[in-house]
C-alpha cells in the first residue's frame, strides 16, 4: 500500500485529498497543528471511534515553522507521496502577517525539501507544492498558463513565489520528483468562512433565513476563475502519477466577478439583486423576489425582505493595499498530459455551497441560538 502524507490536512484541501487517498487505497498521515480550539472539523469522520481500531488514517502533530518535527515523522512514515498544502492561506492576513506567512509558506516548502534529501528520500519520495494562481498577481497577460510571467502582489503571494521556485529548483539540482500545482481559486461547502465565496453563502442563506441583514464586502470588481475543491485535489494526485515531474495550471478557463458571484448566491433561493452605485457607495439591492423558488428552497412562505431592501454594502476595511484584479487560468497543459477536466462549473459550485449554508443555518440549534453564532455582524471575517 502507498504511503501519501499530507500537510494542512485539517483545511479544505486537506480534507478532500485524504478521502480521495483513501479512497484509493493509500495509508494516508495527515500532519495538523495544534489548535486551542479544535480543528479538525473537516476530517473527524476519518478518525477511528477506539484507539487501536484499524484505520488507514494517522494524523501527528506539526508546524511548517519547525524542521525537527518534520524531518522525525518524515523518517518515520518514509512516505511515497507528500502533499505540501499547509500554509497561513489568506491574502488579506497575510498583510498583517508578513513574517508568519512567509516563514509557514515559503520556508516551510524547504523544509520539507531538505528533510527529503536529509533522509536520503530522493528516490523514493515525491513532493507536490501548493502553489497558487496568486503568483500571476498584476497579470502581465490573459489567460494565465505555465509559461506566464509572476507579479506577486501580497507577502502571501511573495512566500508562494519562493515556494514555487524552491520547488524548481530542487528538482533540476537534486533530481527530485517535485512539482507544482498552480492551482486557481477553488472553492466548495468546507471553504474557510473567511474567503469570499463562503462569506458570500453563508451570509446569503441567513439573510434568506431572516437571520442576518446586511452583507458587508471589499471589492466587488475583482474577478476569480472559480472551481471546486473535490476536481482540484484530483489533479495533484493526478501531477504525481506521471513518469516525470512537472508544473501545471489548474483551473476552468471561466472568470467571475465577485459581485457576479453574489447574485448568483442570492438568485438561488429566489432573491434577485441589482447593484447601483459606485465604489464605496455601490450597493446590492433587491430588485425582484421569486416567490415559488424562495418558498421551494427554504421550505416556509416568503416575509421579511421587499423590493428596494439594501442587503450588499462596501466596506473599504475589505479592501487590500495592493489587490489582484482578475485572474483567469488556462488549463490546456493539465487537459492535455493528464487528462484532467473539471466536472464542476461556477453555477454547480454556487448551487452546492447555498445548499449546505442553508442546511447549517436551519439546523435547529443554531436557529434556537439566533443565528448568533453564525451572523457576527461587525465581522471579523476578513
Ligand atoms: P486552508 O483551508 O486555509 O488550509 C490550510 C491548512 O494549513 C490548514 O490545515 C491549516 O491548519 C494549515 N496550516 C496553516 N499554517 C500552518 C502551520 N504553520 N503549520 C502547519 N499547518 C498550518 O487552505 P486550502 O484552501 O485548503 O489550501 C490548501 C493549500 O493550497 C494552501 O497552501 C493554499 O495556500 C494553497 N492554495 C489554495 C487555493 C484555494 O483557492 N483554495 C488556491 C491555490 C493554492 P488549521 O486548520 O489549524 O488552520
Ligand atoms: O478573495 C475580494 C478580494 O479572499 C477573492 C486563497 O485561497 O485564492 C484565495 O485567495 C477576491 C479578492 O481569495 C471581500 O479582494 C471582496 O479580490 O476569497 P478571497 P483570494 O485572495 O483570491 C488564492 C488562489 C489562494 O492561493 C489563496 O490561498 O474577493 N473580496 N470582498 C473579498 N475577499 C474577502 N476574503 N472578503 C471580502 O469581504
């Protein structure tokens, strides 16, 4: 049986490669860190209900800041695969956060490099790196693939930039099976909330529910070339399959905006926006309720919203120092050599995600507590 040890296996990616392993037939390690909360909302149907029970899923604990950790479970496991997706993952943070980002993202990809070779794993080991569509930053042309010029445009993309090129650079020096997935935005219903696509959801279901008013964003120009997890992790297993190592752009070609993205979400329980006005003052207004849809969604008659209610408003604290406008990936290399096309589009991706919010939101538990757990209103959703 393969082995495959995954970093960030507690986030969304994580999440779903482990079960695609799984699934597979692989042992899969899964390497968290420890949280004061816990974190592994996303993969506790993975873990044994005894010690002792047989499983084909271990987790251990691990920073990507600290190299003794790494390189102990690395001698320990010998893994066949590794999967490099821990990093400190948001753009916005990661202004806040430089050094931290930088320390996790970049040289947390040379750790794990070094403890390969270290432990003489050269041969036996391959190593994919999470690289982003955030290293194409203030595109120099449209679409993106493989052969286009980075311009990074936060720490976050900075870090990455190293990563990626680390990454490079240990294959042609050393030989080693190392490549990088340069994955467009990919989204679905484990999303981080903090990303604006599950902000958006979630804050569209409550806002049906009547559980929240107003959903406050940043930019609502910037456009995102949006896929589903569950296809992507498909192609990084897919990167480490081939006879030799090499980079790849993943993505589905389609690009959206973000205030795009928001009438989407709302249009699917039947609340239909416009937007009128302009940079700070733009706002998402309702234009127009579908009642049969509202009432086949959520299940109860339509009430509290009208036609003219404010639901979007821009709040310039979204906003970042340096933005990325628009991003648009050509996946014509990944099509080509490994066979790999997205089964999901913007519209399936949208639909499955407002589903799930709307299941979470009406559960019970969170209705009897209004809404207050999942509505902070001055967010501290970046
Ligand atoms: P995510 O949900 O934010 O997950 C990140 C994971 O990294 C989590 O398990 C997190 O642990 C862990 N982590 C963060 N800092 C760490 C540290 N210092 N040491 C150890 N673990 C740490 O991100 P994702 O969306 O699954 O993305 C996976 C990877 O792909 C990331 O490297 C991201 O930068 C990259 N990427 C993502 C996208 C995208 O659109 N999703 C696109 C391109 C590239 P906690 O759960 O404890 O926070
Ligand atoms: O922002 C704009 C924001 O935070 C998308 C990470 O997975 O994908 C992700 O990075 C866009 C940006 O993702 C809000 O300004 C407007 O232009 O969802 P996001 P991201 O920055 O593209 C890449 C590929 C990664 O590698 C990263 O790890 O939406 N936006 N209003 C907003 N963004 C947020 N978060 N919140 C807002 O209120």
């Amino acid at each position: 049986m393969k082995k495959a040890l995954i970093t960030g296996v507690t986030g969304q990616d994580g999440a779903y490669l482990a079960e695609l392993l799984i699934k597979k037939g692989y042992i899969v390690y899964g390497l968290k860190r420890r949280a004061s909360t816990f974190n592994t909302k996303r993969i506790d149907h993975l873990f044994v209900k005894n010690r002792g029970d047989e499983t084909n899923f271990h987790y251990a604990y691990t920073d990507m800041t600290e190299t003794t950790s790494l390189v102990r479970l690395l001698k320990e496991i010998e893994p066949d695969e590794i999967y490099n997706l821990a990093a400190q993952s948001h753009v916005k943070v990661s202004f806040d956060t430089p050094e931290y980002t930088a320390n996790a993202d970049g040289l947390g990809v040379l750790r794990i490099l070094e403890s390969i070779r270290l432990l003489g794993l050269e041969k036996k080991t391959k190593f994919y790196q999470a690289s982003t569509s955030e290293l194409y930053g203030k595109v120099r042309e449209t679409p993106q693939n493989e052969n286009t010029p980075f311009y990074p445009r936060s720490p976050y993309a900075v870090a990455k930039i190293y990563g990626y090129w680390i990454t490079v650079n240990y294959r042609e020096a050393y030989n080693l099976f190392s490549c990088n997935g340069i994955l467009f935005n990919h989204e679905s219903p484990i999303r981080g909330e903090t990303f604006v696509t599950r902000k958006i959801t979630r804050a569209a279901a409550n806002i049906a529910l009547g559980l929240q008013k107003k959903l406050l964003l940043g930019n609502l120009n910037a456009k995102r070339d949006w896929g589903h997890a569950k296809d992507y992790v498909k192609a990084m297993w897919l990167m480490l399959q081939q006879d030799k190592p090499e980079d790849f752009v993943i993505a589905t070609g389609i690009t959206t905006s973000v205030r795009e993205f928001a009438v989407k979400s709302f249009g699917y329980v039947g609340i239909n926006l416009v937007f009128l006005g302009e940079g700070e003052e733009e706002r998402g207004i309702v234009d127009h309720i579908d009642h049969e849809r509202y009432e086949r969604r959520i299940g109860k008659k339509f009430a509290h919203i009208r036609k003219g209610d404010v639901l979007i408003e821009v709040d310039p604290f979204y906003y970042r120092p340096t933005e990325v406008d628009l991003l648009l990936g050509d996946p014509t290399k990944a099509r080509e050599k490994l066979g790999w096309e997205p089964k999901y589009n913007v519209e399936m991706l949208v639909d499955e995600m407002m589903d799930s919010d709307l299941k979470m939101m009406q559960k019970e538990d969170y209705l009897k507590k209004g809404g207050f757990e999942i509505t902070p209103q001055i967010e501290d959703i970046m």
